[in-house]
C-alpha cells in the first residue's frame, strides 16, 4: 500500500523489520537497506535498470531476503518543492510494485540526496570511477537515513 502521508507510512510499518530505501533513476536504481532496529542505512546495491518486471523482480527479492518491512521511495521534488515529471514516473512506479507486493511503501524527498552523497564520496577521496559504481545506492542510504531518523522522531513522539 502506497502513503502519501509519512505519518501513516510510519504508522503502517511493522517495528524490527529492516527498510529497503531506493533512489529511482532512469537508468539504475539505487537500494539501501537498513538494520532491524531502524538505527542505521547501508547502501547495497546500484541495479541497472531493464524493464519495470525484472526491475520489480530484483526489488522484491532484495525485501524478502532482508525480511523487510517497508520501502522508502525517493521523490525527487523539485527545489520549490512542486512535483514535476520525474515525481510522476517514480510515483507510477510506486503504484506499479504496489500492485506486486504488499510492503508499504513510503515516499521521502530525497532533494539534495546525491549532492550530500558526492560530497561524502568526495570527502572520502572515493575515485571519479568509483564514485560513478557506487553514487546511486550511496544517495539511496542518505534518502533512507532521513527516514529512519524520522521515524524515530515519530515514535518518540509517541512514547510521550
């Protein structure tokens, strides 16, 4: 099921199950994944996409072997914070994988994600070769960190 709302994304994500955060492209897609407790994001894997099906395949496959409770999709906004043609696209696939799983899914705006991840690339002295293998599932964790450490905040909001 698809959430506009993070609240209810929050709401509708079962507790120690790990997150899958993803940073759609047009040509790849990076994944994320987090621990079970929510505390931490960890790249994964940069997938070159082919066709939504295999695309979806790849997806859902990487949720069940990490026993995944929940994905974090990156809505790429614009910087006014309208939503232009490239939110369209990742918001069709959100409602394309939705019709093949039953994780909630959860949109974060991942505005800045790939600059915040070039530059810890950067910082890392990570090569131009290496930082191309690797930016997209490196934006992924960063997307996927904003949401954990929402969800956090949720939930200590809660526990008051």
């Amino acid at each position: 099921m698809i959430h506009d709302s993070f609240d209810d994304y929050a709401a509708a994500v079962p507790r120690l199950r790990a997150l899958i955060g993803l940073d759609l492209g047009t040509k790849t897609i990076g994944v994320a994944v987090s621990d079970r407790l929510g505390s931490s994001a960890t790249p994964l894997e940069t997938i070159r996409r082919v066709k939504f099906t295999r695309d979806a395949e790849r997806l859902l496959h990487i949720a069940a072997s990490r026993e995944a409770g929940g994905i974090v999709l990156g809505l790429p906004r614009n910087m006014d914070g309208s939503e232009g043609p490239r939110c369209q696209s990742t918001r069709a696939f959100a409602r394309n994988l939705s019709q093949l799983s039953d994780l909630p899914i959860g949109f974060w705006d991942e505005r800045l994600s790939t600059v915040a991840a070039e530059r810890a690339l950067l910082e890392a002295d990570t090569s131009r070769k290496r930082r191309a293998e690797v930016i997209d599932h490196v934006a992924a964790s960063y997307i996927l960190q904003g949401a954990l450490d929402r969800l956090r905040h949720i939930e200590s909001e809660q526990s008051t």
